[in-house]
C-alpha cells in the first residue's frame, strides 16, 4: 500500500461526492493550467537514472572543460540517488536491483570529481561493484567510456569501424537497419572507437580498485550468447586482427562521410537527434577531430547539451536524457478537454493547438525516408525540433487532439491539412505485420541483436502494440474512408499481440497496464465491438490487478519477469491508476465498482498542490536497460482520468 503523503488533502474519505470529483478536478485543471508556458506549451522534466548525469560530469574530464559549481551540484544529485541503505549502489529505476554498469558509472564521476574512495558512500559503492564481478562486467557502453579514460583495453569493446559507413545498404549491417537512437549515437562512436579517444582526464584519475582481475589480464569482456553471438565474437576478433592494415585514405574517407552524415543532423542547439548520448557522441568525436573550441559546430553541440540540465532548489542538479515538451503539450491539452468549459480553459487548449501546428514538419524528410521515399513529411517530434526524426507516438496523439478540438468547437476541417498530411505520414511507414514502430517502417533485422555491440538488446525499432493502439485511435477519430484497409491491418496486428492473459506489452510507458490501456484504446476507437471476448477477456486481466485500496501499480521488473505483470507489490501509483480507469472508460465501463474504486483512489491520493506523484519511474527508455520518469505522468494523467468519467458519467445519466 502506498502510504499517504502528507501534502495529500485532508477530509476526502471513500466513496467521495460529485461535488468532491468536482472539486478535484477543478484544482487538477488549474495546477495543470498555471504550469502552461507563456507561448500555450508544456514542458515536465524528464529524469532517468545516474548514467546521464554522471556521463555529463566525465564528457568535462575528457575534453578539460570542467565547470566547477556545476559538478558540485551533480554530485550531490549522485549521491541523493545512491541507494545506500540497500545495495550500496545505483539502480536503473527506483526499488530496482542494483545495475552495475551505471554504479561503475556514478562511481567513477564521483572520483574523478574529487569525491574521497574512503568515504562510507564510496566504499559501498566499490564493494557492491566487486560483489558482482567487477567494472568488467559493466555493458558495452560502459566499457567503451572506459576505454576512453584508458582504464580498459581497446579489445574490451566491440570492433565498430568507421568504415560501416562505407558499406552498401544490402550489406548485413548499415546504419539504416538500426533504431534512429542507434544510428545517431553509433556513427559519432564510430569516430570515436576507430582513432581510439583519449580522454584528458586531467587529474589522472583511475579506477583499478574496481576490478576484479586487472583490465589488461582480464579475458571475458564479452559474455557468449548463442550460435549466432558467438559467430558474430569470431568475425570481430577477425576485423579486429585486420584493422592494422586498414589502408589510411579508407579511413579518411569514412571519417569524411560520418562528419557529412553528423553536420546536417546538428539540430542547431536541440542537438543530434534531440537525445543525450547522440550529442556527447558528436561533441568528444568533433573535439578528437580538431574542431577548435569556438567552432560554431562545436559551440553549437555544447550548448545543445547544457540546455539539458536541471537545477533544482535544494542545490543538485542532473542532465535529462531530452526533452518531452510535444508530448507533455499533446497529453496535457487532452487531459483539458473535458475538465471544464470556461474561457481560461479554452483559451489554454487554442494556445496549446497552435504552438502545436506550428511544430508540425511538413517539409523536410528524415531518414525515415529511407523506407518510405515516396511519402510527404507530416510528422511531429517528441522534442521541440528533430526534423529528422519525427516520431509516429506524438504524431497520432496531434493528429487525434486537433481533430477532437475542432470537432468540440464545431469547426470540423480547421486542421485538415494538418490531420491528413498526419495521418499519410504515419501510414506510408506501416510495417508488413500491420503495426508501427516509433521512428521506421519494418526496422526489424533481428540477427543484429546478437552482434557484440548490441548487448544491451535495444538496437532495433519493431511494431509495437501500444504505438499500434495510438495509431489506431487516431484513425479511428478521424474517421477517413481511405484508411479503413490499413486500420483493419493494424487491428488485426493488435489482435494477435496480445498476451494470452488478455494483457498487451508496454513498450514505452510500464507497462503490460501502459500496453493494455493503449490498445484498448485503439481498439474501441477502431470500432471493435467492446462485447468481443478478447477484449473481454483484458478488462478482467485489469480488474483483477487492482488493489484493495482501489489503486493499480506496476514494477519495471516486470520488464524482466512477465509473471510480475500489473503488479506492485500493492503499491499503487496516480499514473497506472490513470491508465486503468481510462482503459476501463474506453470499454464503457462508466459506473462499474472498479472504476469508482480508481476514481476514489486519485481523488483521495491528491496532494495539496492539485497535483499527484510518485518517486518511481513510469517508462521504459529501453526495456530491461534503461529508465524513465515523465514528472508530467502525474500532472495530466490523472486529471485526464477524472475529467473524462465525469464526461461519460453525465453523458449515459443524461
């Protein structure tokens, strides 16, 4: 049971009124509302676990650009985050075991930072590491920044040449059958890894104490998988061998068509691929290179990185991963539809809808091209600018809210430019099973993953059922003839991926409730009869995982153990709550027992402030590796929750 903040209002008891659904919805709106930027968008921070952070502290170290009172404020977040009353080290999500590979991390910009090895913190941070293997047994990105510093050998990491960059795209590898987050972080990497980078480190700081066998005597760098893995290990100990006889001008001429692939994906100063590990990347490859420190590129990439940090006031501060401000806008504008009718809220959602359209990218194609040269760009990003990289997620939520906004205000046809150029985009990169991924159509040569750099499982970008769900919303709302072949297509994918328990697998939000929520969503929308058995079938999964105090939580270890499915241990949060009771409202269930037992829950978990929270990390960034926490989840999606039951409340009473 999740224990009652004491922020949370006092007086609100089970089984609450109209007039205190009333009540909470109307503090709920004008939290939300006061949190609105000047220009009509919204913007929550977005935090993951320590490797950002502690990254952004060893990126100074390695090019000797160190800003003092900034590492001071990064060392203290890394240490608030610590988990020195469990496992002494850092995990990759709140309750999460420990991951060694972000505590070789945390622990090294800590050192390197100035932090004293014998202090308690440091110590068990040190034992934990060694407890498990050593900073050996750290993944390949670890173990690729170490390589940098020199604290392990270059054969302690993948061979990835520079010279894929050459290669033809029939070959088995090219940088197009990668995920977009992949692509853009490998090709500066492979700079990086071919002239072999080394760190400044101007202390000369190591961490040998963190190895169990010294890194040059260790053989076992590389853990062995399968035929295919193991076949993969041979042909890169093989290139490795042949790497010294790599002619010069090949090399320069690769390193030429990486800096011509990097340069027009800059992205000003929302950075290569708006996402964190892509600009660092780029930034240590263009110091390597020579660019000077005032080089507008360089200068540019910096800045890039600096606007991602967050200064909090208690004096810490940490690196986001990037930033969420289109789909904070998409969710929050939603949520405010039905939580009133007054001019203040309406004006809100017009000035939300416009900042909105004004980010629409209708006319540069991205690499998504590749798969769909013939189609028109129409998409939005997730961050405030990444023309290269629109993704389908936020595009079918934009495309979906215009369309209900103007339909509310009687104004059908406002935005049809802008729906339909959406809803194009978004079907010319439909996948041959009928689903869609985030960024690319058909990303899905599996066999890479089993190649050494892929360790960590997350090099692709295959259909996934809640990216479905959205996308079958959103056609489903916009109710266009012509996409009814491709929409029975993307139904039937949802069909077959659902979990025999009658769940759906979360791929970016936690997760089987995340999943199910948003593919009940599209099925309904779709127009699948609410009656099927199948879907039946999901409400009693969602029913039967909810708490006694009428909650519903789930574990990110369910990521790594499907049996955990919706479940908490009984802890509920305000965001799973959210997304059960709006996955039971698209079903009709409007006054089941359930649904008032999750109302009552977000209404009686409501803090003071008229908004909710929870410490724990409600995304996946990458399933099993990598987490994240929307601080806008308990902004918007409870308010949506209740707002939208009082709606369909009053709509069957009346």
């Amino acid at each position: 049971m999740m224990e009652r903040s004491s922020s949370v209002a006092p007086g609100v008891a089970e089984g609450n009124s109209n007039a205190q659904l009333d009540h909470a919805i109307q503090r709920a709106r004008d939290a939300l509302l006061a949190r609105q930027r000047a220009d009509g968008h919204w913007c929550f921070e977005l935090e993951s676990d320590c490797t950002i952070t502690a990254e952004y502290i060893l990126m100074m170290h390695f090019t000797d650009e160190i800003d003092e009172a900034l590492q001071a404020k990064m060392l203290r977040y890394l240490r608030a985050v610590q988990v020195v009353d469990g496992h002494g080290g850092w995990s990759q999500y709140v309750d999460g075991a420990m991951d060694i590979s972000g505590t070789v991390k945390a622990y090294y910009a800590l050192k390197i930072a100035g932090e004293d090895i014998n202090a308690p913190h440091m110590c068990q941070a040190r034992e934990a590491v060694l407890g498990l293997g050593g900073a050996a047994k750290s993944n390949v990105f670890t173990r690729i920044l170490l390589a940098m510093f020199q604290q392990v050998p270059w054969r302690a990491v993948p061979y990835m040449p520079v010279e894929i960059m050459l290669l033809p795209r029939w070959a088995p590898i090219h940088i197009e059958k990668i995920s977009y987050w992949a692509r853009t972080t490998l090709v500066p990497l492979t700079i990086l890894c071919s002239l072999k980078a080394k760190a400044v480190n101007p202390k000369g700081v190591d961490i040998r104490e963190l190895f169990v066998t010294p890194p040059e005597l260790e053989r076992d760098y590389f853990l062995k998988g399968g035929v295919l893995n193991r076949l993969f290990l041979g042909v890169d100990t093989l290139c490795r061998g042949l790497d010294r006889w790599m002619p010069r001008s090949l090399r320069r001429r690769a390193i030429r068509k990486a800096e011509a692939w990097i340069l027009p994906r800059m992205n000003g100063e929302d950075g290569v691929g708006a996402i964190f590990p892509p600009m660092v990347n780029s930034y240590e490859a263009m110091t390597l290179l020579g660019y000077p420190a005032n080089h507008p590129a360089r200068q540019t990439c910096l800045r890039s990185i600096q606007k991602l940090v967050i200064h909090r006031d208690d004096g810490s501060a940490y690196c986001q991963p990037c930033v969420s401000p289109v789909w904070d806008t998409g969710w929050g504008a939603m949520a405010l539809i039905h939580s009133g009718d007054d001019g203040q809220t309406d004006v809100a959602i017009t000035r939300a809808c416009e900042w909105l359209v004004q980010r629409q990218e209708l006319h540069s194609a991205g690499d998504w091209a590749a798969r769909a040269p013939w189609a028109a760009p129409g998409g939005w990003a997730f961050q405030y600018a990444n023309a290269y990289y629109p993704d389908i997620d936020d595009t079918a939520l934009v495309a979906a809210l215009l369309h209900a906004v103007d339909r509310r205000r009687e104004q059908p046809g406002l935005h049809r430019l802008n729906t339909d150029r959406a809803a194009d985009w978004m079907l010319a990169l439909q996948s041959k099973n009928g689903g869609f991924a985030a960024f690319d159509a058909d990303n899905t040569s599996y066999y890479l993953n089993a190649i050494p750099f892929a360790d960590h499982g997350a090099l692709l970008d295959p259909p996934t059922a809640d990216v479905s769900g959205r996308v079958a919303a959103c056609l489903g709302i916009l109710g266009r003839d012509k996409d009814h072949a491709a929409q029975q297509r993307c139904v039937d994918y949802l069909r077959t991926s659902q979990e025999t328990d009658g769940s759906w697998w979360g791929r970016w939000g936690s997760n089987y409730i995340y999943g199910t929520w948003s593919a009940l969503s599209g099925l309904v929308l779709a127009g699948e009869d609410v009656q099927q058995p199948y879907l039946r079938k999901s409400l009693d999964w969602l029913r039967a995982k909810q708490h006694d105090d009428g909650g519903w939580g789930e574990t990110n270890d369910s990521y790594l153990d499907p049996a955990l499915a919706g479940t908490n241990g009984g802890v509920s949060t305000p965001h799973t709550t959210a997304w059960a009771v709006l996955a039971q409202l698209i079903m009709g269930e409007v006054e089941s027992d359930s649904v008032r037992r999750g109302v009552d829950f977000l209404i009686n978990h409501q803090q003071t402030d008229g908004l909710w929270s929870h410490p724990s990390h409600n995304a996946p960034g990458f399933p099993r590796v990598y987490y994240l926490k929307y601080h806008g989840y308990a902004a918007y999606f409870p308010l949506y929750a209740l707002a939208r039951f009082r709606y369909l409340l009053r709509s069957s009473r009346s």
